[in-house]
C-alpha cells in the first residue's frame, strides 16, 4: 500500500502524510454528509431571517421551491471537487 502512496516505508515522514491523509478525508467525506443532513433537515427555515442570514450561502442558487432534488446540488459538487483531487494526488 506504501507503493500506491509514494511513500517510503517505515519513514516517519511516510506514515505522517499517510496518517494525515486518511483524517482529512474522514474530516471531508463527514462534512458532505453533515451538510447534507442539515440542508434537507432545515429547509423550512429558510423563511426565517435570523436563519437565512447565517445559513443563506449554503442554499444559494439552490431552488428548494421546485423540487426537492435541489438540495444534493451542493454535496454532489463537493464530492465531484473531492474526486478531482483525489485524480490529481493519487493518478500523478
């Protein structure tokens, strides 16, 4: 697996990258599923102002009104963004 990675293996160097690594995309994936869950749990309260202030961004150019499939636009273009990246770092 060290191979696949570019790493060294038994470098301390190695396995910190690796360790950091895997805890970013833990870090990334969780928040795409956070997000997700919180737009699709609040999407009533965009109405509110108090809510629409500190939250507004997240469902910008998202037409929630229409239909519901809307919400998955902005996880599915982090996760297209996650796949980029990973092509990148990974397929060099």
């Amino acid at each position: 697996m060290d191979a696949f990675f570019g790493l060294a293996a038994g470098t301390a160097n190695g396995t910190m990258s690796l360790v950091t690594s895997v805890l970013t995309t833990v870090f990334l994936l969780a928040f795409v599923i956070f997000t997700t869950r919180f737009m699709r749990k609040h999407v009533d309260d965009l109405e509110k102002k108090d809510f629409k202030a500190s939250y507004g961004t997240l469902y910008q150019n998202v037409e929630t009104y229409k239909k519901p499939e809307g919400l998955f636009f902005t996880p599915l273009f982090c996760v297209r963004r996650l796949i980029f990246a990973f092509t990148i770092v990974f397929l060099d």
